[in-house]
C-alpha cells in the first residue's frame, strides 16, 4: 500500500526520528510480539536503531499522524513502515516527540499482507 501523505511529511518525521535517536538512543516498547521477534533474529536495541537508521520514504505505509491514544495524540506522532531486513519484509512503527526529542518503537515483527484491527480488517 502506498502512503497518501505528503512527501514531505515522511521525510520530516523520519529526518527527525533519526536525529532522535541519534542524540537519545531508540527508546523500545516492551511489547511481547516485538521482544519474541528480536529474540528470534537475536537483535540487539542498537540493531533496532540501525534499522531505524536504514528507514527511506519509501517503506512509510501509513502516517505520520498523531498517536490514537488521546493521551499522547498532543505530543506523539506515529508513522508506520514495512522495510526489507535481511530479506525478510518487517513491521516496524514509530513514534517521535517533538516536545522532548524523543523516539519510541512502538512495534517490531514480521509483517503480514492483512492486519487485524479493532474494526475489522485493515488490508495493507
């Protein structure tokens, strides 16, 4: 699927969620699918962050948008990507604080060609 933002709006969200990162690190959501899949590829969090690093404009899918939680929709922003790493096509969602410079990875694992989500079914 191809993204319908602008351009310009990946590239600034990535140009700042490498600059991010770059001076905080790549802070990890514990989340069970992501620790599962770095375990099983045996990534490191500064593999994560190279990954993160290697991102072009081109493997955005969906965002950047503010996060849906109405709790951090104010200062969150979330873009998600599905880059090829080591041959294998990953999900991989981010999210950047303008506010405190930060970088968060929401989510990391193989991905998959349809989505489950809490309306129905997302096809990407």
């Amino acid at each position: 699927m191809i993204s319908l933002k602008p351009k310009a709006s990946i590239e600034l969200f990535l140009r700042l969620a490498k600059q991010f990162t770059k001076e905080k690190g790549l802070y990890l959501i514990p989340r069970p699918a992501s620790i599962d899949f770095m375990e099983m590829y045996g990534l490191s969090p500064q593999d994560v962050e190279i990954i993160l690093l290697a991102l072009s404009v081109s493997d955005c899918f969906d965002g950047p948008e503010p996060d849906n939680n109405p709790a951090h929709a104010r200062y969150w922003t979330v873009a998600e990507f599905n880059p090829m790493w080591h041959g294998t096509r990953i999900y991989f969602k981010i999210s950047i604080n303008i506010k405190t410079r930060s970088c968060k990875c929401l989510s990391i694992k193989p991905y998959r060609d349809t989505w489950e989500v809490h309306d129905g079914t997302k096809d990407l």
